[in-house]
C-alpha cells in the first residue's frame, strides 16, 4: 500500500502550535495552518506527517512515546545522528534528517523531523497483491539494502564512538532479558500470566552467547529491527528500496543478528502463503510464489558482500534470538497498551502476540540446528531449495539452466575471489595517474572464462 494510506487520525496528541512555533524559529517559516495527521503502522515510536498549507513539502515527525518507557527504549536522538551519517556518507536510501528537537518544552519528549519519502510498504510478507516475479524483486531489493547497511563504513562516517561493537551477542540477550523481566512485571501487575516458553529461549541463548561472540567476525552497523514493513519500495515498475524506516534498535554490532532477524521472519510468511492451512501448507506453496526460501536469502546476502552463507549453528541462535527479542518488545507494547501510552492502534492485539514469538523461538532453538532452514522454507546448510530459474514466472530449458549453474560457479570460485586483486590493481593505476588503464585482472578473467566456454 501506498505511505500515505497509512496516514489516520491523530491517537497520541501534540501541541500543534507549540510544534509551529519551534518549526518556524528552528527548521523554515510558512504560513497557514499545519496540518497533522498519524501514520497507524509501528509499535513503537509515535509517527506523524506534517502538511503545510503554503506547499512546503511534507515533514515526518517521530517522537518518544507519553507516559513512562523501558530504560534505552526509543531513543529518537540515536536514530537521527545514524539517519543523517548514512544520509550523508553513504549508499543507502534513508529519509533526509530535517532537523532534531531534545527540549522537552516543546513536546513534553524528544523528536525529530525528516522528509516524507512516498512509495509502497508490504504489510503482509507473502506479498498476495503482486506477482511471482514482483515478489522476487521485493525480496532481491530486501538482500540489496541489507548488504548496503553491513557495507556502510560506520567509521569514517563519524560513528565510532556510537557503541560498543565487541560482545555483542551476549550483550543482546542480557538486554532484552533485562526488557522482558520489566515487561513482565508490569504485566503481572495488571493479570496477565508469564510466558516459560520466552523465559527457557532467553536460557538457551544466555548459554550459547559467548560462543557466538567468540565466532563473530568485523563489527558493521546493525539495523536491529530489518523486516519487509520497515522498507519503502519505490512506486515506479522498477522494484528497489527507496527508504529503510526505524533504526532506533540501530548499533554497531555482529552482521548475523541482522540476517537471523530477516530469516526469522519467513516463519510469519509461511503462514501467510499458507493461510488456513498453516506453515506446513506455506511451505508447499513458497516455491510457487516467487520468494526466495530462507536457504537463498542466507546465500544471496552472502555473495552480495562476497562472504560465507550463515552456518546452520548460527541461523539457529540468530534466528531464534530475533524470536526472542520480538518476543519481549511485543511484551513491552501490551504493557504500553494497558497502561494507555501505546502508539499504534492495534497494540493490544499486536502485543498480546508475544507467546508466539516465544513459541516459535523455541521451537527453532530446540530442534536441531540443520533443521532451521528447512523448518523456514528452505534446504539446510545454505544451499538453497529450488533452482533460482524456479523463482522465474517462466521456463527454461535444461540448455539454459546448464549454463546458469556453469556461469554461477565460474564467477563464485573465480570472478569473487579476484575482487580484491582488481581493487588493489586499481588503486596502484590511480595513484600512478593511469585509472583508466585496461585492469590485468580483467584480462585474466576474460581469458579464463573464455578457457570456460563463455563467450566474450
């Protein structure tokens, strides 16, 4: 659907005036009234557009909810400094930082302004409005963005000093350990029952932190929430990512986390696809679709950033860690909600969907680790269930997928592991004034491909 349709009345209110007044002295004057409404989508930070009656282009106001919250929950201001280093510093597509407002007499809270970006979000990850070879776009552009957010230098961007990059894993779960337990006492206060499943996930994880730590690799910048409706595609018929939305659980962290989240989400699409007939049936039906099994997303954001798959180890404790994170944010939004400062409209019901984002995470951490991907819709060990041509709302021949599977393989243990060496060749050509000189590793390449059989 359309950004826009997402727009309803205004449920958490804001001091109109007090907003012009602070917009007019601290970001440009305009006449008329401001006109607020409030986007309906998101648990979290309440969100508004803000139109102006004299055509000065749209704003989004986003702002730390009324009333009391969790401890380092919604933190606006660190999503606005990540949002305007990645606006300026590089490739990925994030609304413009307009401008960030910390005086609380303004408000009553925190907030900050940034462009509205236009566009399609998918609410519903089976993606039933579009067809097969749409959803494989949506879901390619989904690995794109992911690979442009872990290839970000957070360094020379000005954020090196934005976290704690090593422990990251153990960090996460005495986090949101420590968000559950308050969540829960809240809740217990008001009748409502604890969950043991969500209590034995956060064990199991606690117990295999360390070792995931030991194992983790560079530090990047991790988005913390990446899911299809934090996305805005753009409305043209060429599908890409225009916008990547809500980046308050942003930190500099282990890439896997990342990852996990995003393959812990095809549980919610199987049951989407399968409709009444569960995640069983949806998984009959995913090769149909046109999306990716989680196998191939695992393996398609790994050659995008010429690095290994995720191992079946590390798919079972990422993706069972994103269970248990949303798990205990969806308890803080039904604390929210029954203490009357929740900021979507449906926060009840999305918050009482904890016990089963508990369910599922241990359902994946107490199987055994090869079982992940095909419990997700997909082969186990990274290798990838249908043959990409499948995903194709087209046949080929056994000619054509031949040679797929013989150009695939030549530009994996070949065309990537060259990379460096041609980045190295061109640097040395650039410092000696000859950039534009023909690369020896290329010429390499185009003879070995040709040895290969490739035409050239």
């Amino acid at each position: 659907m359309d950004t826009a349709s997402l727009l309803g009345a205004v449920r958490s209110p804001v001091d109109v005036p007090s907003l012009a007044c602070w917009i007019r002295a601290a970001v440009h004057p305009f006449d008329g009234p401001l006109n607020i409404s409030q986007f309906s989508h998101g648990q979290s930070n309440p969100t508004y557009r803000l139109d102006f009656a004299d055509g000065h282009p749209s704003l989004v106001l986003r702002k730390k909810p009324d009333g009391p919250t969790l401890p380092s929950a919604h933190a606006v201001e660190r999503e606005f400094r990540v949002l305007t280093a990645l606006h300026a510093h590089s490739t990925v597509p994030v609304p413009r930082p307009v401008a960030l407002c910390e005086d609380v007499a303004v408000l009553g809270v925190a907030f900050y302004l940034m462009a509205f970006v236009p566009g399609r979000v998918f609410l519903e990850s089976h993606l039933p409005q579009l067809s097969p070879a749409e959803r494989f776009g949506v879901y390619a552009a989904m690995v794109d963005a992911l690979a442009r957010i872990h290839a970000f230098d957070w360094k020379a961007a000005g954020l090196a000093d934005f976290s704690r990059p090593g422990g990251y894993a153990g960090r996460q779960v005495k986090r949101w350990t420590l968000q559950s337990a308050m969540a829960a006492a809240a809740l217990a206060g008001a009748g409502e029952a604890p969950s043991p499943a969500l209590d034995s996930l956060g064990e199991w994880l606690a117990a295999r932190a360390g070792e995931m730590d030991v194992q983790a690799g560079a530090p990047v910048l991790v988005h913390g929430d990446f899911r299809l409706d934090n996305l805005v595609f753009s409305i043209t018929p060429e599908i890409r990512v225009v916008a990547v939305l809500d980046w308050e659980l942003c930190t500099v962290g282990d890439p896997r986390a990342d990852v996990g989240y995003a393959l812990g989400m095809y549980a919610l699409l199987l049951e989407g696809l399968g409709g009444a007939g569960g995640a069983s049936a949806g998984a009959a039906r995913l090769a149909r679709s046109g999306i990716p099994p989680a196998a191939q997303f695992n393996t398609g954001y790994a050659r995008a950033l010429g690095k290994a798959p995720l191992s079946p180890e590390e798919c079972q404790f990422f993706t069972a860690l994103a269970a248990y994170r949303l798990g205990a944010i969806q308890q803080g939004v039904l604390a929210r909600a029954m203490a009357g400062n929740a900021s979507s409209a449906c926060a009840l019901e999305a918050g009482a969907l904890f016990r089963q984002s508990a369910a599922r995470g241990w359902a994946l951490a107490s199987g055994a680790p090869g079982a992940v991907l095909v419990a997700l819709g997909g082969e186990a060990g990274g290798g990838g269930g249908a043959h990409p041509l499948d995903l194709l709302p087209c046949s080929f021949s056994p000619k054509v997928r031949c040679l797929y599977d013989q150009l695939e393989a030549f530009v994996a243990t070949r065309v990537l592991p060259a990379e460096a060496e041609a980045a190295a060749e061109l640097a040395f050509n650039t410092q000696r004034g000859a950039r534009w000189q023909p690369l020896q590793t290329a010429k390499r390449l185009k003879r070995e491909a040709t040895c290969a059989g490739f035409r050239i």
